[in-house]
C-alpha cells in the first residue's frame, strides 16, 4: 500500500476539486493510503471525510502579480509556515508521495518534498497564458516535480513550450463521476425554483466568473437566440473566486442591464448543487476566450446527456467532437455561439441524439477505472523508486 498525501488550496469546490474528490472517492483503498491537506475553511472537509479519508486543514498562502511588499512578505512567511506543517505530516503519516492538485500547491510543496526527500507529483490542471512570470513559475514547479499528471494533451503541449521536461508529464484524463443528488421534480424543480414554465428553454453556463471564462460572450449571444425563441431563459451559475474578478463581475452586471435582459439571465452566485441545477438545462455553454484545459463542467454535461456549446480552445477538441455530441465554435465569436445554440432548439430529436453520443464519448474515453490505474501506476513506480 501506498501513502498519499494530497495538497488542495482552493476552499471551494471547482473543477480541479471536484477532480481530486472523484479521483480519491473511487482509487483503490488497499492500494492507496489517501491523506488530504486542505484550507481551514473548505467546503471539501466534509465530503473527504465523507470518503473515510484522514484531513488535516492549516492556513493556506495566497498570491497574486498585484500583490504589493507587504503581501510578498505576508505570502513568504506563510508559504515557510505551510513548508513546516506539511514536512511534519510527512513525517508523521510515514508518506511515501506527495500528490499537489493544483500548480500553486506544487509550488507550496516543493520544499517540504525535497527536505523530507519524497517524491512530488505535481497536477496540472491549467493552461497558463505565455509570459516571463508564468514561464519561471511553471519550470520551477516542474523542476521540483517528479511527475506530472495533465489533464488533457492540451496543457501538457503548454507545458514543454513553458520547458517542462516532456519526460516527466502523463496525459491522465479526468474521472468523472455522476454523484447522487437532487433531482428535478414537479414538486422541486429549478425551473420552478426561478419561476420558469416546465415547457420553457433554459441554457446555463457554469463555472468561475472570471474574464477568460466568457461570462461576457454568453450574455452578448443572448439577444441574437431571443430572436427566435422569446421565451428561454439563461442562467450564469458560479461566482468570483478572487477579489481581482470583481470588475469583470461588475461589468457583466452592468452588461445585462444595458441588454435589458433582467429578467432573461439569471445569475446565481456560486452553487454547491450544480448537479440539480444541470438537470434542468437543455444544453451547457462554455464560452471560453482563454485556453481552459479540459473542462470539468463539459464532462459533467456529458455525463448528464447534455448537448454542449464550447469554444475551441484547450482541450475542448479533445471532449467535444463537432457535431456529434455538441458544437464548437471560435472563441469570443457571440454570433456563432448564438447560432449553434439555436441549431439545438429548434430540434429537440438532435438534442437528444448528441447527449446520447456524449455520454458514450465519455464511457469509452474517460472511463475512470483506466485514468485512475494510470495514476496509481505512477504513486508505484515512485514509491518503488524512493525506496530503491
């Protein structure tokens, strides 16, 4: 059996969360020895423990590029902080890897990884933007790490352009699992929730409200789908993870009203029951304008028999195909996006046929059994050969 220990900063549950919950919820237990260091305040605390997995919380470091000296000198003494608390629960727990969800916590972990001399797997999640801060940050982490999981093909590509050894990165695809959850009912509905007739279109977009998801693009669509189907309806689910969002928050406010579409989109602020909510779509958006490695609400809609409208950017060509279980559109083009969604309206029969076609994309590509072994063969190989 291996040891594991898990670092997740984020407090909230997103995309890179929800991969580490699913992923920790189906591995092996007599193979693999889950420990999970997280923020005092996460939501995820719970659902961990939920998994029979042993949770250890601290204060977690935060840093920004706007970040003034003082923040830097806060963020040094806290990341020293971290380093000293994790090499103690290394040490404690007798762990054997070290696994970091995220790029800021493969960063938060090197330290204590090389002082208790343990290997780093590092998951990659994003693809960051090319740049001088990005690209020392990136070869730094990847120097530290061992190996390092990708989520799509996508960010491993952005990974050796930024000089990541392509030696040490495995494309592992995310393990998406449907959770039991609430239901949409004639008695409890979310349509009935934001009093929608059953009978009337809804379309959503879930995910961070951030510039580079299109939040902005969504909205800016909706006039043009209006046109032809007057009575549907549009939902934003999601919020903010950082105060640096709340202009374009503010501006995608500002945005709605100008369109005078008030009462058309409905913004929810961040949700914990995304699932319920999913249920009640016709079809899921992603309107990204940014390269978004492989996202986790595409592989979620799938999983529901959601037909998807996604921008072609990242990994999205390596969930969606054209036309088979969704459209692909280009990235910051509302015209297009407007388009594709009004192609799924106005036929139901096709609707159905591409959430049908998705769900088996992700049976035969993203069956977790497969991308869970490949994690585990990893955990072995540099167990076996910390212990060498």
């Amino acid at each position: 059996m291996v040891k594991v220990i898990y670092i997740d900063h984020s407090p909230k549950l997103y995309g890179a969360e929800k991969v580490l919950l699913n992923l920790l919820s189906m591995i092996n237990k007599k193979e693999i020895s889950p420990i999970v260091v997280c923020p005092k305040e996460s939501e995820l605390i719970e659902l961990f423990k939920g998994e029979g997995i042993i949770v250890e919380t601290t204060a977690m470091p935060w840093f920004t590029k706007k970040a003034g000296p003082i923040e830097l000198i806060l963020y040094f003494v806290h990341l020293i902080s971290f380093a000293i608390f994790l090499w103690k629960k290394i040490i404690t727990y007798r762990i054997e890897v070290i696994h970091a969800n995220t790029f800021i916590a493969a960063l938060y972990s090197i330290i204590p990884a090389k002082v208790a001399r343990k290997p780093l797997v590092w998951h990659m999640h994003d693809i960051l933007a090319p740049g001088l801060f990005n690209k020392i940050f990136i070869k730094l982490a990847g120097l530290g790490a061992d190996s390092i999981i990708c989520v799509s093909g996508a960010v491993k590509r952005r990974l050796v352009e930024f000089g990541v050894d392509a030696q040490k990165c495995f494309v592992v695809y995310n393990a998406t699992v449907v959770r039991a959850g609430l239901e949409n009912s004639p008695d409890k509905s979310f349509k009935k929730e934001i009093n929608l007739p059953d009978d009337a279109h809804l379309i959503g977009m879930i995910g961070q409200i951030r510039k580079g998801k299109g939040q902005a693009i969504f909205i800016k669509a909706v006039p043009e789908i209006m046109k032809h189907f007057p009575s549907a309806r549009f939902v934003i689910v999601g919020d903010i993870m950082h105060n640096l969002d709340q202009e374009y928050k503010s501006y995608i406010q500002r945005l709605i009203e100008s369109l005078n579409l008030k009462e058309k989109v409905i913004l929810t602020g961040y949700r914990r029951d995304v699932d319920f909510i999913m249920g009640a779509l016709d079809a899921v958006v992603l309107a990204a304008i940014e390269p978004d490695s492989l996202p986790t609400v595409i592989l979620e809609a799938m999983s529901r028999e959601k037909p998807v409208v996604a921008s072609n950017v990242g990994g999205v060509p390596e969930i969606v195909v054209d036309g088979v279980n969704g459209f692909i559109v280009s990235p910051g083009d509302s015209g297009k996006l407007a388009e594709a969604v009004c192609k799924l309206l106005q036929d139901p029969g096709l609707m159905q046929k591409m959430g049908q076609e998705g769900k088996k994309i992700l049976s035969e590509k993203f069956a977790p059994e497969a991308n869970i072994e490949k994690v585990i063969r990893i955990y072995k190989h540099l167990s076996a050969g910390a212990m060498a």
